[in-house]
C-alpha cells in the first residue's frame, strides 16, 4: 500500500507539534487578557472552570479518541482507506457524554454554589463545553486515524482563538463580565469543528471491498475504559501530591509549593500529546504493516529524545533551578535542587512511560496497561499520606520520581509482550 505524502509520524509530530504549541501559546493569552478584563475574584472562577474542564474532557473523551486513532490507522495499513467502524466510539462517546449530563444535573446545586459561588452562567458555561468537546475529541480521533495532522493541529488553534475572541471582546468594551469570557471555553469547541468538512472532501474513494468488521461494542468499551482508567490515575499522579499536602500539611501554603514544582512536568506533557496524537497511529499501522523491526524503532527512537531532554533539564534545574523558581514564582520557599531535579527525572521517566503507553495501545493491551498506571497512582498516593519523609514537598518531588520509574518498568514489561492485535497484513 502507498504511503500518503506527508502522513509519515515525523511530519505528523512536527505539524500536530506546531498546532498544539500555537495553541498554548492562545490558551495562555486567553488568561493573560481575562486577567485584565476582570477583577481577582471574577478571574479566580474562570481560572477555576477552565481546570475543571480540562481533567474533565481529557479523561471523558480521550478514551474515544485513541480508540479511534487506532483503529483507523489499522485499517488504513491493511488496504481499508474509507468504510472505517465508527459506530461504536459514536456509541460510547454519546454514552459518556450523557453519563456527565446525568450527574452535572443531580449535583447542580454544590457545583453552582459551592464551585461557582452561585453563577448560573459558569455552570451551564461547563455543561455545554463538555459536550460540545464529545464531537471535538471524536473529531481529532478521526483526522489522527487518517493521519490529517495539519488539520488536527488547525482544529485546535482554532479552537483556541475562538476562545480567546470573547475575552479580547471584554477588553475592547464590544461586550462585558465574566459570562462572556467563560462562553469562548462553550463556543471554541463547536467553531473548531470547521475544519471537518474540509478532511471529508479529502476522504478517499473505497480501495478495496468493504468487509464486516464492525468494531464490536464489547471490544471498543473494554479499550475505552481502560484508557479512562489510564487518565484518571495520570491526572493522580499530577494532583495527588499537591490534594494530600493541602490535606496534611499544617501550611497552607505547602500545596501551592508542590503545584509550582510539579509545574515541571506539566508544560513538557502538554507538548507530548503532539507526539502521542501522531505516535499511536503511527504504531498502529506498523503493527499492521511492517511488522516488529520498524515498530520497536519508533519507540527506541522516541525514548531515546526524551532521554536526552530529560537529562538537559535535569542539569538545567540542577545548576539555576532555585534561582529560576524565584524569578518565575513569588513563593517565599526556596527550593532545593535535588528535589528540582527529581521531578525532572520523573518527568522523563513520565513520557517515556506515555510513549511505552501508546505502543501498548498499539499491540491492544490496553487493560494491562491501565493496571500498570492504576497500581503507580496508589503507590504514589500511600506514599504521601504514610509521611517518610516529614516535608511534604520534598515527599511529593521524590514520591513522583519513584512512581513515574514504577509506571516506566511495568509498561516496559507490558510492551515486551506480544501482540493482540490481527497479524500483519500481507
């Protein structure tokens, strides 16, 4: 089968990496201008709304979207350019998405008043973004299968100025308030879509005989809860440390502490999901392709890059790493440059394990490897609350090192295994 010019998984990384760089770079000016559009308290929500509506869509909707990355660019690899099964992931998608519905309505009353301190408008401004991202996510699971990674990093940034729009509205006087701002987090979801009738006119006509292979609703859930499960026990692993120092530490200030450190972390992660969205398919077709030599040098490769950025921001922290948390956060904690440098390991040995992860992914191991995740997330967290070590930061920085080293060695376990998935294409 010929290769589509451009769809190889270093162009994609490079266009999807670009887009989503762009993105952050959006996201951040949305916030930087709300800040000026509003008064603390008023910024304090949005601040509030965006977190919980990030943790709450990736881990709702990425389940669907790997599913169908995966999926698709298998069948591709196999001869099947059109005819793709999507009537599952639509299935379960709709199933999440109405599951959130279900209980955002039962529990209206505590997130109105006890999260928005009574605004009606932040809580049906979080309603409808969540389930306007249900179609987005499934979007980017569609054009990933397909390899459209210019057009996935385009639905993205878009979605990013569309948000940024209402708060530059704020600022220029053509609207005002809080309401506003918070409707770009509803509205760039549904602008973004834009960019899909522009993959359909790029579909392929059918190359080959359509066959019934159906997604079965058995096999696509068991994948999506596992890779739910996989999300819920990452997102532990970036906010269990600073939840149990809140929790036990007898200042308050302790948990605002381990969030700048763990800080770290959570930039470079962001920027992976440009080498996860284009790695997976990309595994994925390999698998169904070309077999184990070329698979497993996707992964060597891979690895060996974050390796390397690992270590220059290990050393980076390990020489200015007190100097430049003083000058980028006005904490009157100084911080220690091992303790630096341990988060920084951990955020190697954290992206190593999410590129083991997609390979996972790949072989249909996905059960296998959410046990992995899901045991390294309890291991973490009954580290911080059994207290070795008395501070808590410093708990929490060599806590998620350890973790972080765990998860790599279980799912390097888990990728040495062999694959479920249908042998390779002929």
């Amino acid at each position: 089968m010929s290769k589509a010019k451009g769809s190889g998984y270093g162009a994609g990384a490079k266009l999807l990496g670009l887009g989503i760089a762009s993105t952050g770079l959006v996201t951040f000016a949305y916030f930087s201008v709300a800040s000026y559009a509003l008064d603390d308290v008023d910024y304090k929500a949005i601040s509030l709304l965006w977190s919980i509506l990030f943790v709450t869509v990736s881990v709702l909707y990425r389940p669907i979207e790997q599913l169908l990355s995966r999926t698709i660019a298998d069948r591709r690899a196999r001869g099947y350019e059109s005819g793709h099964p999507l009537r599952t992931p639509m299935t379960i998608q709709a199933a999440f998405a109405l599951t959130f519905l279900v209980v955002a309505l039962i529990f209206k009353d505590p997130i109105e008043n006890d999260l928005f301190d009574g605004s009606s408008a932040l809580y049906w401004v979080l309603v409808i973004a969540v389930l306007a991202y249900a179609a987005s996510y499934f979007a980017r699971g569609w054009l990933a299968g397909h390899q459209w990674f210019g057009l996935y990093g385009g639905l993205v940034f878009i979605e990013a100025n569309a948000r940024l729009l209402f708060a530059v509205a704020v600022v220029i006087g053509i609207a005002e308030g809080q309401s506003v701002v918070a409707m770009g987090m509803a509205a760039a979801p549904f602008v973004s879509l834009v960019v899909v009738p522009l993959a359909f006119s790029r579909r392929p006509r059918e190359s080959a005989p359509k066959r019934d292979d159906e997604l079965s609703m058995a096999r696509g859930g068991r994948f999506a809860i596992a890779v739910l499960a996989i999300m819920l026990a990452e997102q532990t692993l970036l906010n269990a440390g600073v939840i149990t120092a809140d929790l036990t530490a007898t200042d308050a200030a302790v948990a605002g502490y381990v969030f700048n450190a763990l800080m770290i972390t959570r930039a470079p992660l962001q920027l992976f999901q440009a080498i996860q969205g284009s790695l997976l398919p990309h595994l994925a077709g390999l698998e169904a392709q070309q077999g184990k030599a070329e698979f497993e040098k996707a992964i060597r490769v891979t690895i060996l890059a974050i390796a390397g950025f690992a270590l220059a921001v290990a050393l980076g922290l390990l020489i200015l790493g007190p100097f430049a948390m003083d000058l980028l956060f006005e904490d009157d904690k100084t911080f220690g440059r091992l303790g630096l440098v341990a988060v920084a390991l951990g955020m190697g040995f954290h992206l190593a394990a999410g590129t083991l992860n997609q390979a996972a992914l790949a072989r249909d191991h996905a059960p296998t490897a959410a046990a992995a995740w899901l045991f390294s997330a309890a291991i973490f967290v009954a580290w911080m609350l059994v207290g070795v070590i008395d501070d808590e930061l410093l708990r929490a920085e060599v806590g998620y090192l350890g973790a972080a080293s765990l998860l790599c060695a279980l799912l390097a376990v888990v990728y040495r295994r062999p694959s479920n998935a249908p042998p390779p294409a002929a």
